[in-house]
C-alpha cells in the first residue's frame, strides 16, 4: 500500500536455484515439524509493532501450541526501504519465511516467481476476502500472498453543508448524489470556490471507480498478453459517468492532483470529496486543517449508479507471502493461518482501526463514524491489473493525463479512451 516497487529484481539465479518454486505450500498443517526447523523468521512492518503487537503475540502463541519447540523470529520492517533490504534477502538466501508486502508492491515479485503459490481454501475467510486485496495476491489465476488488512476510500463530507442545504439522507445510488449535489451548489451559488465534489482531474484512484462500477476494466488479460480496455462499451459508461458528474459538482482544478485535497476540504469551500479513511484526520490537524470541523464531519461509501449498492472502491492494504527460499513452507503457512484467523483479524481491526480482510468482519468498528464508513466501502472493491510493467503505466501517467484530456474536453471520451488504451497494451506489453 505504502510504497510503488522500484529496484530491478535480481531474482533469475534465486529462482533457478529453487526447483520446487511452483509448487503450492502443503495444505496440511505442518504438525511434528519442530525437528526439522527449530525457528521460523516473519517480517512484518512497523505498523503491527505500532498497532497491534499483542494480535501478533497471541498468533505466535496460537502457532507454538500447534508446533512446540518452534521459535517464532518476529522482525519489524521500516516501509522506506524494505524492498531494498528484501532483494538483497533473497539474492543472498537469507529472505524470511513470512513477509509483508504492500498491495501494490506484490506484483513484480509473483511475476518473477519469488513467491511460494499458495492454496486459498487452506486460509481463514478465503471465500470472503476483500476482492481488491485478493487481486493484489493472484497472478496468471493463481494465488501467491494472503490478504492482510486493508484501506478504503469513501466520501468524506460536511453534515452542517449537507443539512443547510436540505440534504437530509445520505445518497444510495449515483443519482442521488448528483441530485444532492446540484442541491448543494444551487445553495451556494454566491460562492465561486464552492464545490459540491471536490475532484481534482488526475484523481484517477476515484475515477477508476466509475469505470469499475459500470462494468469496466482498465485492462484484461487474453492469454499471455494484455488488452487496454478503457473504450470498451461498459467503460466508456462509466467515464462519461464521471464526466457528467465531475463537471456537475467540482471547481476543483480539472488539472490538478488530489495531494492536498485535505487542506482544501477544511478551508470551508467543499461540501464532500472522495478520500481515504486517514484523510479524516488530516482534515482536522490543526497544523494543516480545522479541528473546529470534528463535530461536522461525516463519511458513506460512493454509492453505485445501481442504487442500493457502493461503487467499487481501490483497495490499499498489506498482504502476506512465503519467499520461495523459505526451507520452512509449511510452517510459514501455519503462522499466516494463526495470524489471519478471524479473532486475529477481528482484534487487529478493533486496535488499529484497520479495515479486516474479509466483508463477513466489515461490521466491527460499526460504532466508530470514522472507520466503519470505510470498512463498509471496501465490501465493494478494485485493484489495478497485475502485469508486470504496471508501474510503468502510472510512471507514463496515463490514466490521470487521460481523465484530464476528458475534463477540459481536449478530446472526446470516446478519443481519450482509446489513446489511453493503445497506451496502456503497449506498456504493458512491452519486453523488458
């Protein structure tokens, strides 16, 4: 979640070197193993060390009584630079049994086989994963990391706006939200700053969801190349869905970015804009924001355009692998069911207002208005697609110089589209 995969992965002679490096990890529990390895090690980010230590604690504890005997080496990784530190692991043979990677990290290492395939049936809640978070863990249709813990986007808005303007329900259904936004910018119309939906134009997380919610992809994958599919019939809808309502609602600057919308939000010239759960908290930081707003702020998962139902929202979040170096498979498998059982999961969700891993735990944090909107968003989720030159098209950008042309009407939505397609199959496409 937190950080883009830059370094080359010095992988080819790690992965020669792993005969069995396809095979799936044994969907057995790895009981009477404590002979064969007397110590597992698992890194994972300073966020559970942070957050939840005694989640991870009680896991471990979980695991031991499983495996006696078994040392459980718990090392925390700092984000800045984890990457670094993990190829050098594995082009030296010392990678760690368990790893943390970010959802947007995963990628390239699945690509370059540096993950054990794993059997989703043999982890807890496999069938109720988050849908963004289990697509950041599957390549070429099969499974290399378990889903984590996650973040979602929704809409952050101002109750007092809302009210003043007769708003008084949030919307279920894309059209009620832009028929509560012209309500909104008719109410305050003598302000030229105002905007019902602030949306920056490369804001293409948000807008990526318009595409999603009516059916689109931004690219699919036929065989063993892939397809830009952004001026598919279903796609095309759902970006002139945005425009409509972009244009509708938002002074926001059609060629700006969402970087600072926090800052922007608490100014006092936006009734709502899309945002991420710890964008709440930036609102109100009184370095950067306004926390006389606290008592006035709310949020609700963007509704779809079919009502009753949430637009689906880009999933950040954190997944857990075994390196395929790992001579402890089965072991590492154990400690990642332990760790991701539905009490482990629960209990890191209620300490660390985290979002859990599967929609059945979505209602933990229900009584929590700044958490419980967000976890509800992300029963309704997307990721990008998982090709290895991925992060070459957000290098390219693509998707936000696209989204641009569509806002100022440089190009037609159709025009824009296909570019962008042509674009995206190129990149992705592209030999190394």
């Amino acid at each position: 979640m937190r950080r883009p995969v830059g370094a080359a992965l010095a992988l080819a002679t790690v992965v020669a070197a792993t005969a069995v490096a396809a095979s799936t990890v044994s969907a057995q529990p790895a009981r009477g193993t404590a002979k064969a390895a007397e110590s597992i090690t698992v890194w994972l980010q300073v966020d559970a060390q942070q957050s939840w230590p005694a989640v991870v604690q009680q896991a471990t504890q979980a695991f031991q009584a499983q495996h006696p005997g078994v040392n459980v080496n718990v090392e925390y990784q700092n984000w800045s630079g984890h990457l670094t530190k993990f190829d050098a692991s594995l082009a030296g043979n010392t990678a760690p049994d368990v790893v943390e990677m970010g959802n947007t990290e995963t990628t390239k290492y699945m690509a370059a086989g540096a993950f054990a395939q794993l059997n989703a049936t043999k982890y807890p809640n496999s069938a109720t994963w988050l849908k963004g978070l289990k697509d950041s863990c599957t390549y070429a249709g099969k499974l290399f990391c378990v889903p984590y813990y996650a973040g979602a986007r929704g809409v952050i808005y101002r109750k007092d706006v809302y009210r003043k303007a007769g708003v008084k329900k949030v919307p279920t259904s894309l059209a009620e939200f832009t028929s509560a936004g012209q309500k909104l910018m008719k109410a305050n119309k003598a302000d030229k700053r105002f905007s019902a939906l602030y949306f920056p134009g490369k804001n293409w997380y948000a807008g990526m969801s318009f595409v999603y919610d009516f059916g689109g992809q931004i690219a699919v994958r036929k065989g063993d190349r892939w397809q830009g599919s952004l001026d598919s019939p279903k796609a095309l809808q759902g970006l002139k869905a945005l425009k409509s309502t972009v244009l509708a609602l938002s002074r926001a600057d059609k060629r700006g970015d969402e970087a600072k919308q926090q800052q922007t939000f608490a100014q006092g010239h936006v009734a709502s804009m899309i945002g991420n759960g710890w964008e709440w908290g930036v609102i109100l930081d009184p370095k950067s924001g306004d926390p006389s707003l606290a008592d006035k702020l709310g949020a609700y998962p963007m509704p779809s355009h079919v009502k009753g139902h949430y637009m689906p929202t880009f999933l950040g979040g954190s997944d857990l692998a075994i390196p395929v170096t790992s001579k402890n498979r089965a072991l590492a498998a154990d400690w990642i069911r332990a760790f991701t059982s539905t009490a482990s999961v629960r209990s890191m969700a209620e300490v660390g207002k985290v979002v859990p891993n599967t929609t059945t735990l979505k209602d933990v944090n229900k009584a929590n208005k700044q958490v419980a909107p967000f976890a509800a968003a992300a029963s309704a989720s997307w990721f990008v697609p998982t090709a290895p030159n991925w992060a070459n098209v957000e290098k390219a950008n693509v998707l936000p110089n696209m989204l641009v042309d569509i806002f100022t009407n440089r190009k037609s939505v159709e025009a824009a589209a296909k570019s962008a397609s042509k674009q995206i199959t190129d990149i992705l496409n592209a030999s190394a």
